[in-house]
C-alpha cells in the first residue's frame, strides 16, 4: 500500500465527516482538481491553499493540520 502525506490523510479525513469529496472541496474553492492528486502523492500545499480548504471544511487552519491518525468517537 503506497504511503500517503498526513496533510491529505487529514483533508480526506474532514472531507469524508462533511460527506464531500475532495475534488468536490478543491473545485468549491475555485482551486484546481489535480491539486488532489498531488497531496496524495505526497505534495505540500501553500499556506493559503490550507486557508482556503479549512474554510471551505468549515474548520480551523490548524484542525486541518493536525494529524489525527486515530479517530476518537
């Protein structure tokens, strides 16, 4: 199994709680759709790319950052 970057770790995590895709979320942001594919393949996004996505999730920058690998219910 390919290793992926805890930043898109996290986006998938918050994308899937809000029941949206991430290409969905991207896109709502006016950013480009293979921005997906490269935070999957282990790409940093810009600081006001994070911005934008934690508005769109409706979570804070740093909730966004956080890596979370295990889910607390």
């Amino acid at each position: 199994m390919e290793k992926t970057a805890a930043f898109y770790r996290r986006f998938q995590q918050l994308c899937d709680k809000n029941g949206r895709s991430p290409t969905d979320v991207v896109t709502a942001a006016g950013l480009s759709s293979c921005l997906v594919t490269a935070w999957k393949r282990g790409a940093s996004p810009k600081l006001d790319t994070i911005a934008r996505m934690a508005k769109e999730l409706n979570v804070s920058v740093t909730e966004l950052m956080e890596d979370n690998t295990e889910e607390r219910g």
